[in-house]
C-alpha cells in the first residue's frame, strides 16, 4: 500500500534528522536515538520477512551478532578496515542466512519458527563458548570507530547523523521495495502461496532471498552497533532480543515500514523511561504483545487509525460493518 | 480417438493418481486443441479438480504422461509450468486479500517481468520503465473484465461474482497460451454467469484456448467446442456437446434425462 504523498514523508523525515542534529546538544539523547536507529534497522528487516512475506524468525538477533562479531574480531583482532569488515559481515550473515533457510525455510509456521529458534540459540552459544575468536562472555573491546574522509563518528551526535542517514536510505529502499515487483511477489505468496505459484512466482526461493535480505538489515545493524559501542557482548544477542524484536515489528504494525519505526522507537524508549521497572521488562514487553495483539492486531499507527475512524463513523450515526 | 500432436496444444496420455486406496483419475487420456474451449464435467468428487492440480503442477501424476506445446510438464513444479503459459483460477477464489485489486493483477505480470529484489530496492530507470509496462497491462486486464473503475480497492472488498473476474482478470494479465477455469461459474447469478459467458466467448473469438471446469451445464454447453465427462476418475466420455447430451452413460451417471432433446 503506497503511503499517500509519499515523497513529502521523506522530505519530512530528512527536516527531522537535520534539525535535530542542529539544534540538540545531549548526549544522552542522541545515544537513545542511534539504538533506535539500530532497532529500526533490525525491525525493517524483520517487518519484510515477517510483516510481509509471512514468514518467521525467532533468530533474528543471530544476524544482528553475527555482524557485530565479524565487525568487531575483523576491526579489534585482526586490524581489517571497518568499512571493509561491515561488508565482511554482510557476507557472513548472507550466507549463514542462506544456509539456513534452505532446510528452514521448508518448514511452516510454528516449525519455522522453532527451527530459527534452535538457530538462534547455537549462535548464542558459539559466541559465548568460542573465546579465543569472541572473547566469550566477557565480551569483546577495542573495536575501532567508523570514519570517513578522515572523520571519526567518535561522538554521539556524529554517529547520529551516520545512522540516521543509513537508516533513511535502507527505509526508503525497503519502501520501494514492497511496492515492486518482486515486493508484490513477497506480499502475494503470504496471501496464497498456491495462487502465487500458479502465476509463476517460485516461492520457495523468494523466500529464502527475502531471509537473506532481511538477514543483511541485521547484520549492517549489528556492524553499526559494534562501532558505536565499541564493544560487544553475547548478552546483547541471545534469544529475548529476538522476541524483542518480534515485538517491536507487531507493535509497530506488520507490513508497514514507517510503523517499523514507531514500533522500534517505543520499545527502545520505554525501558528508560520504566527503569523502575527494570527487572520486569520482559514481562512488561509480554504484556505489550498480548494487548496489542487482541486490541489493535495490525499494530499502533494503523490501529489507532482505525479506532479514529470508527469513533468518526460512529459520531455520524454510522455502523461499522465489516 | 488418436491424438494428432501436431495439433493439440495439451494432451493428456493416460494420466493415474490414486489418494491411499482411492483412485482419484483413472487412464485418463484426452486433448485439447489450440483456440478451443474445452469443458470438463462430471459429479462432485470425479476428479476433476485433481485433473486440474495434475495439470498445473500442484500434483504429481502417478502414471501417465502430461504434454503442453510439445514438451512433457507431469510432476514439474507449478510456477514452471505458469511460466511455461498455462494460466488457472481456483476452484475457491485465491485472492491476495491484502492487495488492491491492481496490485493482484501486476501480480499476473510475474511471469513476463523480470526486476528482482535489489531492483525493486534501488528503482533503476529500467525497473520503473518496467513497472509502467506491467501496470498499464494489469490495468488493461482489469478493462477486460470490466473491474477498471475498481483498481485501487481492496481485493478483498470484492464481492464474490467480481473477485471470480478479478481471478480471471489477474491469470489474463499472465497472457497465457492455455487458461485453466476451475468452476467459474460457481456461487454466481444469473446476470454474473452470462457475462462470464460473453467473456470465455470473447476469449475464444480472440483466439484463447481455455479448459474449464464447470457445473453450470447451461453454461458449458454455450461455450464448450468438446466436452469430457468424468465419472469416478475415469473418461467416460470425450466430443463435442450434441454428442454428449445424447450418450447414454453420460445421461446415467451425470446429466440426468432432462438433457434428452
């Protein structure tokens, strides 16, 4: 579904970002800020597999940590360019992706969803077990800032305006995809993967390139995420970031880019805000996904649309028919 | 009655599927000549509908042999086959519920497109040149059937007489050699049956070879050139429809003796 007006949403999101970044000068919130910009990366990805090729992941954050590690022992350990060891990792998650997803992707449904699980897990365990490579538990430091023309995003602000200007791209070409001819082919074996095959759309491999597709948005995140901290942890990438995600894509609304940005920024912003709460977060996050799911089922911003739209009608003395 | 395969575009050659002990389509053999509208009838559950999953590659025929323009298709997957040019509808309208009525149609254009993923992403000039190709042939398609003035609705907001045109609309828009109807007629009225009658007959003067599947004997006997009749998964039957409506084991097991004339 094209957004109307379409171009003045980018115009607007490109204003956001340049006004922020001149007129903003805490650090604090343009940390908050680059992690949305991480999660939104993550949760695009997640939105054109799940949200509009219908297909599961509960492994998500394997691909996300697959690329923070291949940037962060290539940069820290080894000394590679990290522009260089960012495309290594898109390598690596690719192909692990696609790896995977040829048995995987076989299955349907709940099968899917343990066995991206499963996937999910090992990586977990090989990034926590393998300290000679990873460090271990205790993580991996020393990983080097981007730069760029001899720029360093060292700084919040700086890796601010990077995200942001990576995430404006990834998101419009996401856009454009979806609305394509290959994002119709996605959407349409989601609806009716026989009458999709009918009309020749070999679903079984649009599957698996939307998974690799979808695997490069984690990995580029997690390049990303591996040079702003300069540090990296297994912590980060187990099997609850996974759900996280999952989340913040049904949150969000599936199939839908912008909400994917709206889903990402709530739940990242939420926790500061219940600190308080910290201990519960998964619970909270829980909670979130059963009220979404039973009240507003295609998520916030087409959600609260709808409840708009049904006050409007009833006002008027209409009823609502479906 | 010896296929002359010089002048069948799909041929049937003792085609067998059993499900477990049921044998669902016997040695069944029979063609279908390019620019004719063919009708397969028959009583609920004589296989016609696994006729039609044999046919377009969602079954895979136990015996027999399955050839469309001259090449053998039995067992291949079903988007070769669509690729190949046989188009179908379904039985239960499939619809991509989520889409608008355009967007099903662009999606029929699959096979005759070729932009891929990071096209899509990127926009090359070629990809939206393209794009502006496939939507004025969906928009073309929906003409055709007469759903222009709906194209930006939702599919799914169709009522049911329209989502079948939408179906036919959407296997059109694949511009197939061979078009599959799996009861098109199905759950329509009266007004709707005619004018899906005008559109096979306005298909077939355009010269469209179209195999369908039909219960609405009013229907198949205006537009079918020849008639299959199944019966328990077996051909009893196999010409055009004055010689049916005549044959005597087709009168018993399917059309009942109001069709005598």
């Amino acid at each position: 579904m094209t957004p109307p007006r379409f171009l003045n949403r980018w115009l607007l999101f490109a204003v956001a970002v340049g006004v922020i970044a001149a007129f903003m000068d805490q650090d604090y919130y343009y940390t908050l800020l680059n992690f949305i910009g991480i999660h939104t990366l993550l949760v695009v990805g997640l939105n054109l597999l799940l949200g509009y090729a219908g297909q599961i992941s509960l492994g998500h954050a394997a691909f996300f940590g697959l690329g923070a590690y291949t940037s962060g022992i290539l940069t820290a350990t080894c000394g590679v360019d990290p522009w260089l060891a960012l495309v290594a990792g898109l390598a690596v998650s690719g192909l692990a992706a696609f790896l995977i997803g040829i048995p995987a992707l076989k299955l349907r449904g709940y099968y899917l969803g343990m066995a991206t699980l499963g996937f999910g897990i090992i990586i977990y365990i090989i990034l926590n077990e393998a300290d000679g490579l990873t460090g271990g538990p205790s993580g991996l430091s020393g990983i080097p800032s981007l730069s760029l023309a001899g720029l360093a995003f060292n700084t919040p602000r700086r890796l601010y305006l990077l995200i942001w200007i990576i995430l404006g791209i990834i998101l419009a070409m996401s856009a454009n995809l979806v609305n394509s001819r290959t994002g119709r082919a996605i959407r349409a074996l989601h609806d009716g993967e026989a009458a999709a095959e009918s009309l020749g759309v070999d679903t079984f491999r649009l599957k698996l390139k939307i998974f690799v597709w979808s695997a490069l948005y984690a990995s580029l995140a997690g390049s990303l995420y591996a040079h702003t901290l300069n540090f990296v942890a297994p912590s980060s990438f187990g099997f609850m970031f996974s759900i996280k995600l999952v989340t913040m894509v049904v949150l969000g609304g599936m199939a839908s880019i912008w909400g994917s940005l709206l889903g990402a920024g709530t739940l990242t912003v939420l926790p500061e805000l219940l600190t308080v709460f910290h201990d519960f977060e998964m619970v909270i996050f829980g909670a979130i996904l059963m009220v979404v799911m039973i009240f507003l089922p295609r998520g916030l911003v087409r959600g609260i649309l709808d409840l708009c739209e049904s006050r409007r009608y009833k006002r008027q003395g209409g009823r609502i028919s479906f | 009655m010896g296929l002359k395969q010089e002048n069948i575009l799909l041929a049937l050659d003792n085609v067998s599927l059993a499900f477990g002990g049921l044998q669902a389509v016997e040695q069944v053999s029979f063609g279908v000549a390019p620019g004719a509208v063919k009708a397969v009838i028959g009583p609920n559950g004589a296989g016609k509908t696994t006729l039609f999953n044999l046919m377009t590659g969602f079954l895979t025929p136990q015996a027999g042999r399955i050839v469309f323009a001259g090449e053998e298709i039995q067992g291949r997957p079903a988007h070769r086959i669509a690729r190949r040019g046989i188009a179908r509808t379904f039985q239960l309208v499939q619809l991509f519920d989520h889409m608008t009525v355009l967007e099903n149609v662009m999606v029929g254009r699959h096979r005759l497109s070729h932009s891929g993923l990071l096209a899509g992403a990127l926009q090359f000039p070629w990809t939206r040149r393209e794009e502006k190709e496939i939507r004025a042939k969906a928009m073309e398609a929906l003409e055709f059937v007469g759903l222009a003035d709906r194209a930006r609705q939702s599919a799914a907001a169709l009522p049911l007489g329209l989502k079948r045109m939408l179906e036919i609309a959407r296997a059109l828009a694949s511009a197939p050699t061979l078009l599959l109807l799996d009861e098109p007629a199905s759950g329509l009225d009266a007004v709707e049956t005619e004018r899906l009658q005008d559109l096979i007959l306005e298909l077939r003067r355009q010269g469209l070879t179209t195999l369908l599947v039909e219960h609405d004997m009013g229907l198949t006997m205006e537009v079918a050139d020849e008639i299959a009749v199944l019966n328990y998964g077996k051909l009893i039957a196999d010409g055009p429809p004055r010689a049916i409506q005549k044959n005597p084991e087709v009168i018993a097991a399917y059309l009942g003796t109001d069709w005598q004339t």
